[in-house]
C-alpha cells in the first residue's frame, strides 16, 4: 500500500498534473491509497512521538552519526516508514535501523543549536495523507528516541528549514514554503511568523552561505510555484541581518526536489552543489536529472558542476563530517535511474544507490549500498556528542 502511496505522488510530481497541486491538497488524489497504507503500517513504530522501536533498536547514542528519515522498501515488508544511521567511522549504513510509524513525508530534519533542546533535531510539517501538517517531532541523539514538539504556526509540506547563524535571529530556524516564512524559537521552543518572499515556491532549497559578501545569508534556491504552475530557476537570499527577502541569482537549469550542500574542502571550498531534480516546465514532460550546478559566493553566480551516474530527485544529501570520507558528500536513495536517456515518471523507481562527491577531485563515485530504498526522504548530520559537564 505504502509504495502505491509513493508512486501516487512521484507520478504526480512528473506528470503534467503537477500544475494542479498545492500545499494542503496535493496528497489529495492519494488519499484513499495513503489511508489503506496507513493502516497497514500500524503495527510498527511511534505516533505523534510516542516511542516504539523495533527489537534490534536500543538507547544506545547516535552522535555524530548521520540521521535518514523516510520511507524505505526491504525485505517482506517492502515499504515502512523508518529511520536508517550512517556511520561515518565504517563508512556504512546500520544493519538494523529503528523502525518508526513515521507517517509523513516532505518533512524538514534540522539540529537546534542553542536552548534546552541544544543537539536535538526538529523534524517539522510535511505531509500525510489528509494533506500538510502543523505537527512536529524532536528526535534526541543522546536516547535515540522521539518526542513531540510545538505546532507550527501554519501547515507546511514541501518547504525548508534552515538554522540561522547571525543577527538578531541567530539560533533561531527559518521555515521557508509559499508566500511567507515562519521561525523556530529554541529558547520559547515555539513558532512565530516570518517575513515575506518575492513569490511562492515549495520544493525548493534553502542553504546558509559560508563566505563571500553574502556570508551568512540563506540561498533559497529552485522548486515549484504553485502560482505560474512552472519550476523556477531564480533564487531568493534570506538577509538575516533585515530579516527580509531579497532576489538573487539565477540557476542554469530549473530544478525542483533537489539538494544543496556546502562544500567544506579542496578547491571548491565555500561553495554550494546543488544535485540532480526535476525540470519541470508546463507545456513539456518533466525530466529527472543527473545534471549539477556550483553556487560561487564570491561571484555570486551559478556554473556547471559534474554529472552524477544516477538521474536523481527526492533523494538525499549531506557533508560528511568524520571518518575516512570527511569533506565528501553523501547522495543517497530518492526516485530515478540510469544516467543515458530521457527518464519519464514511468521509468522513474525507488533507488538504494548511493554516491560520494569528492571535492578534491570534483567528480561522483559510487558509495556503500543502503538497507533499502528511502525514496522520499530527509537527511541531517547529527552534532558530536557534548562534553562531560
């Protein structure tokens, strides 16, 4: 039932159909398919974080691990929603992942930096199968658990969620989806409303710039306007220093459910790599790409970057922190295939591939397999463990 669920709106997101959707109906024309999964998903996991974890899961720590949330595809159970770890010391995935009833999806994951929930990570909105959610979850490295945290101010699937890192909303989290944003407030551990953008989009990026005169700013790159029915190539910088939205530069390709990641080392240093997604325009079919782009701050511009050997969108990304692939970047799982051909939502499936960007080298290699296929899934890079008080 699940993957019927998932096949429901990747062949939504693919198809001309796209221009319909919005928010809170894009679920929709899933909903008797996502109701049938969900109750068949019962028997496994937590709801609204009340925790329940599979037998081979336990209290155990998962600091400076990487945290994949997402449904997955193994095994007789072929789609649950889960949690999957990868270790950065083996280079590998766990080989048992806590199973969660994690009935959401186009969810943000981010660590909150400062407050009484320092180290955890904020697992905000998406969607289920009525429509986008208020609803959020804190997930505790130390425990290896969830809990339930504050709604948000407004339903939110599809959008981004970025820690602010100066100005007078440093630690806080920036939301961004639709015409307005909203903050997380640590220290209140409560939502309060944002500023305004230029124009609506979801799908979209949203990543702080490291150097360069937009240091400190967001880069809000890409996705869907739900407005012009059309995938967007322009760009927003998140000005925290205003607290306002100003019009940045434009991507080489439309690109909507892809990644952007800070390069942290070689020749590229500073720069963002935004990987794969869909080109979507109205009057032409969408296409899943294997293509890649580099935003320079210096130039604030964008040039091409390398080609990865699967098309991908929905997947994951994240900067390695430790271990023998510290600086690569992980990309991991999502919908696609094959580079070498146009790839249409027919063709488009699940993938348990991986592949790391070597900055010193600039180009994608193969990585370790997944325990199965997180097809629609968030990625976070969970913070060293504290130090003894």
């Amino acid at each position: 039932m699940a993957a019927a669920f998932q096949s429901c709106k990747i062949n939504l997101l693919l198809s001309e159909d796209n221009e319909a959707m919005g928010p809170s109906r894009r679920r929709k024309p899933c909903a008797a398919i996502a109701a049938a999964a969900v109750a068949a998903i019962v028997a496994a996991g937590w709801w609204m974080g009340a925790a329940a974890v599979s037998a081979a899961a336990t209290k155990r720590p998962t600091w400076g691990q990487i945290l994949i949330l997402g449904t997955q595809s193994e095994g007789r159970h072929p789609f649950r929603f889960s949690a999957q770890l990868y270790d950065p010391a083996s280079g590998r995935f766990a080989a048992h992942p806590a199973l969660t009833k994690h009935e959401r999806v186009d969810e943000t994951a981010t660590v909150i930096e400062v407050g009484v929930n320092a180290g955890k990570v904020l697992i905000a909105g998406g969607d289920d199968e009525e429509g986008s959610l208020f609803s959020t979850q804190l997930y505790d490295p130390a425990t290896n658990r969830f809990t339930r945290g504050p709604n948000m101010s407004d339903n939110r699937g599809s959008h981004t969620a970025t820690a602010i890192t100066s100005g007078p909303n440093a630690g806080k989290i920036l939301l961004v989806g639709g015409y307005a944003a909203e903050f997380y407030d640590p220290i209140a551990n409560a939502f309060a409303p944002g500023p305004v953008l230029n124009g609506d989009r979801s799908s979209h990026t949203a990543t702080t710039i490291q150097s360069g005169l937009n240091a400190g700013k967001v880069l809000v790159a890409g996705g869907l306007s739900l407005e012009d029915k059309r995938g967007l190539a322009w760009t927003e910088l998140y000005d925290p220093r205003t607290n306002t939205f100003v019009l940045g530069p434009t991507m080489n390709v439309v690109r909507q459910n892809h990644t952007a990641t800070v390069i942290s080392s070689g020749p590229n240093a500073g720069k963002i790599l935004l990987v794969g997604g869909i080109d979507f325009h109205k009057e032409d079919p969408s296409t899943v790409l294997a293509s890649t782009e580099l935003y320079d701050p210096a130039a604030n511009a964008f040039a091409p970057g390398p080609a990865m050997h699967w098309r991908r969108a929905f997947h994951i990304a994240v900067a390695i922190a430790s271990g023998p692939n510290a600086g690569k970047i992980l990309i991991a799982g999502g919908f696609g295939g094959r580079e070498g051909g146009k790839l249409d939502r027919k063709e488009a499936a699940a993938l348990d591939s991986t592949e790391l960007y070597d900055p010193a080298t600039n180009t994608f290699a193969p990585g370790p397999a997944m325990h199965g296929a997180p097809g629609m899934a968030v990625v976070v890079q969970l913070p060293p463990a504290p130090p003894p008080r």
